[in-house]
C-alpha cells in the first residue's frame, strides 16, 4: 500500500507539474527545477503521516484498505495487488 500510495502520489505530481510548466514555456531550466523540488517536498510531507500510520498500524489489515479507498490505490493499479496476485476487487453496477 505504501509502493502504491507513492506511486499514486508521484504520478499525479509529475502530471500537474508538466502541465503547469507546458502553460508557461518561458521558466527557465532553474526554475524548473526548483518547481519539482517544492512539489516533490510537498508530496512527501502531506504523505507522511498517512505512511507512518500504515507502518505503525501493519497488524490491521483494515489501516490499509481505509487508506487504498481514500487515496483510489486500487483503481490505480487495477490488474494486480501490491503482492502481485491478481486483484480481487469486486466491481458492483
């Protein structure tokens, strides 16, 4: 769930930082950069808390599944769980 919930958090950093930075092509390459270490200090300090209670919290199984609806970690990994076992979700309509 902390992998996911990373890689969930990345992604969506990573896309609205291209898509702030395509609407204004006259930044330079500093920054830039400086643009990506903020988001990526801002991702990492609002992600804190949440992992520290999934490490503090590992022997409840129902810490992480609360985190993975919060956060959609299962819609972003649709075809397999963090163990690499198919995904067992059910999907009612």
């Amino acid at each position: 769930t902390i992998t996911a919930l990373l890689r969930r958090a990345e992604a969506i950093r990573r896309r609205e930082v291209e898509r702030t930075l395509a609407k204004s092509p006259a930044i330079d390459a500093a920054t830039r950069e400086r643009i990506d270490v903020l988001t990526a200090s801002l991702v990492r300090k609002l992600l804190h808390n949440p992992i520290a209670h999934l490490r503090e919290s590992a022997d409840d199984p129902g810490v992480a599944l609360t985190l993975r609806r919060a956060f959609d970690l299962d819609e972003a990994q649709p075809a397999e769980d963090l163990t690499g076992k198919p995904s067992r979700r059910v999907v009612s309509g």
